[in-house]
C-alpha cells in the first residue's frame, strides 16, 4: 500500500511539473514533500491498526478454541462417570422394644454412587449414605480404587486379576451381595447380618479349568485394618480374609469364606455379627475368626444370573448359609457361637413373588450379649413376605419378622416387626 502512494504521488509530481514547464517554485516542491510526509504517516497508521486488529482476532480465535477444547474435555469427563442410586422409603411398625415401637415412615437406606472411568481398567469408587435423608458420620461409606484384569500378560493364561484399594465392602459370605432393603428378597436381613466394611487391599478373579472340563474357580484374598473406625489403625496386625466359590452345576454355587482380625488390643471389630463387634467383658487384647459356608440353587434358572436373588428371574431360588465365629482373648472371658439361614424366593409371576426366611444367632454355652440390641444368648428371626415388581427397578415388599431371644435371665421382648416398603434403583 505504501508503495502505491508513494507511486501515485510521484505521478502526480511529475505531472505538476510538467503542466508548468519544470518551473515550479521551492515553496510548492515543499508544500509537496509534506503532503507526501502526512500520506506516509498516516499509511503506517493504518497499517498499525490493521496490525491490532489482525492480533485482536487471533485472540478471539484462540479463546474459542480454548473454550472448545474445555468443553469436549468436559464432555469427554462427564462420559467416563457413572452415576446409579438407590432409595427405600415406607411404614416401619415394630413392638415396644423394636426400633418402631410407634409406626412411622422412614427412609432406612438412601445411597448415591458415583463411578469415575479414566480408561478402561481402572475406575475411583464414591458412595455417599443419605439414609433418612440426613448426612450420615461417614459420608463416604465407601471410597476405593478398582482395577480390573491390570495385568495384560495374564490375558493369555486361565488367570484373571483384578484389585480394590481403599474402603469397601468385602465379598464375606452369601448375604453381603444382598444385605439391603432393596436387594433383598425381604426388607428385612438375617438375624446375623454378617458384615463388614474396612479399609483394605483386595485381590479377587478367576481360574479357568476348562482343560480338565471343569467350570471356572473363583477366588478373593485381602488385608484390611480389621478394627472399627475410618482411617485408623490401632494395631499393628492386619486383617485377613479369603473365598473361594464354584459352580459345580449350572443352577447351583458353592462357596467357602474365611475371616482373621489380627490382634485388636482394645478396639471393636469391622467384622459384625448380629451388631456384635464389641470387645469381650474383661478382655485387654482380642482377636476374632469366622467362617461361613454357602450354597444357592436355582429352579428353573433364567437368564438373568444376578448375584441378587430379588431381580433373577429363575422359577424359584434357595440359599443356604451355615458359620461360626470365635473371639479370642488373653485375659477375660471368650466368646464364641455360630450362625446361619435358609431363604427362599418364588416368582409366582414375572411380577409377583413369595419369599420366605428362617435365620439365628446362637452363642456357646450361657454366654450373653448384645444381638441386634437385645442381649440374649440365642436370637431367631423368622420373616414371611410378598412383594410386586411395579417395574424392573421398583418394587412393592410387604413383610413381617417374628423375632425370638432366649438365654439365661432372659426375656423374649416385643419387637417383631411390620415393613411396606417401596424400593427403588437406577
């Protein structure tokens, strides 16, 4: 552009000049350089805002681009979490000494899960426990890192591994796959309710043995704290525990689980039965073990295989269950005692179903102590129940649990129990 001006002034120059004879004056060659100087200038000016406004909208460009960039970034995020719930809300009427003695509603179990996928092997775990729709004291009840079949060099073996880091539920037994008011065939759990949530390392996969034409082996080890509390070691031991499970037949699952605290000087244990985690009277330092074995049968199996019996749609399924637990002490008196149920579901439509529960807890010799907040030394639940599947994720249970206690200076107390419950999942 400069040149051009430059040309056309020079042109003009010429011009003038000609038309009078190369006789122009000093003053008029003057007045023309400064035209030429005031063209020139005001060239470079526009350039220079020709120049700003180039730089303006390169950064415009880029904060566009930037913006798309953090949007499919935040895309790409919210398509790697998952997010499933559940809520059982309904009327609770129990006997004077129930947990209901007047009848209310109540909303037991609330709880919302939260799955972060950064690739395909590992995924972070949260849970929060809204229940009663109140913030619960811990608010994460569990919080753990999974890395499923981490190993690519296993992925041409009859081997699979997998790992959990962190606080979850560990696979104890049958009825932990279960042991909630929406799983459960009925609202309410076994008189054991055997449990436990800890902070802990967990290996767990499968052997295949088809060479020798046998169905796979499944198998979990892992070490935990094993004393009660969040985030806290008192002892220097760790917790212990294995299963192992087997499908010797299509319908049927056989499992055997093993449970070692460690020493826990003076804390409660992870590991309940009937709530009973406390320590020993007069024990100073204890120690608990515990072993179950389970089975599961299937009539008529479906085609839904669901660890959850409620959402199966087999004919008819039965579990059985049958363990024991010891606690140890150095000083003060041991405690001991066994556990176990036999439930059964029958889907007498593919809406409606029957389920029924015999469970107990029954301590060795004249011990007592607290079971489900009643001390006794033996304690039976026999529970009955119906329930309508409004959908595939909402369930209609109507149940009533005949609780019975029996043991030295022991009376059987009034809190059998009526649930209507709507349960729900997404």
């Amino acid at each position: 552009m400069r040149k051009l001006f430059i040309l056309v002034l020079a042109l003009f120059f010429i011009i003038s000049i000609s038309e009078k004879g190369f006789c122009a004056t000093d003053e008029e060659i003057e007045a023309l350089k400064q035209q030429v100087q005031e063209l020139s200038k005001r060239i470079e000016e526009l350039e220079a805002g020709q120049k700003k406004q180039k730089e303006e909208f390169s950064k415009q460009k880029e904060i566009a681009i930037k913006k798309e960039d953090a949007s499919v970034s935040l895309n790409n995020a919210f398509s790697k979490l998952k997010i499933k719930g559940r809520a059982a809300v309904g009327y609770f009427d129990s006997g004077d000494s129930g947990t209901y003695p007047s009848g209310s509603f109540e909303v037991p179990d609330a709880k919302l899960q939260l799955t972060f996928a950064p690739d395909e092997i590992n995924s972070i775990v949260m849970r929060f426990n809204l229940n009663n729709a109140t913030a619960q004291s811990p608010l994460l009840d569990y919080f753990f890192l999974q890395s499923k079949d981490f190993l690519p060099a296993l992925k041409e073996t009859p081997f699979s591994l997998s790992a959990r880091l962190g606080r979850f539920k560990f696979g104890f037994g049958e009825e932990d796959l279960s042991n909630n008011l929406i799983e459960s065939v009925l609202p309410s759990n076994s008189a054991a309710a055997v449990s436990l949530v800890d902070e802990g390392l967990e290996f767990s996969g499968k052997i295949k043995l088809d060479k020798i034409n046998l169905r796979p082996l499944g198998w979990a080890v892992s070490v935990s704290d094993g004393n009660s509390g969040v985030g806290s070691d008192s002892a220097s031991s760790k917790a212990f525990m294995g299963k192992i499970s087997y499908a010797p037949v299509d319908p049927l699952s056989l499992s055997a689980s093993y449970y070692d605290s460690g020493a826990l000087k003076s804390s409660a244990s992870e590991f309940k039965v009937a709530n009973l985690s406390s320590v020993p009277t007069g024990a100073t330092n204890w120690q608990r073990n515990a072993w179950e074995l389970d089975a599961r049968y299937d009539f008529e199996k479906g085609k839904k295989w669901l660890d959850s019996p409620l959402f199966s749609d087999s004919k008819a399924i039965l579990r059985l269950s049958y363990g024991g637990f010891g606690d140890k002490v150095s000083v003060g008196t041991e405690r001991s005692g066994n556990f176990g149920f036999a439930e059964g579901i029958y889907n007498l439509t593919k809406k409606t179903y029957a389920a029924a529960r015999y469970s107990f807890v029954d301590l060795e010799g004249d011990t007592t102590a607290s079971l489900n907040s009643v001390t006794a030394n033996r304690y039976g639940r026999y529970s009955l129940g119906v329930g309508y599947r409004w959908s595939d994720n909402v369930i209609l249970k109507l149940a009533y649990d005949w609780n019975k206690e029996s043991g030295t200076n022991t009376e059987d107390v009034n809190n059998d129990l009526l649930s209507a419950v709507v349960a729900a999942q997404f």
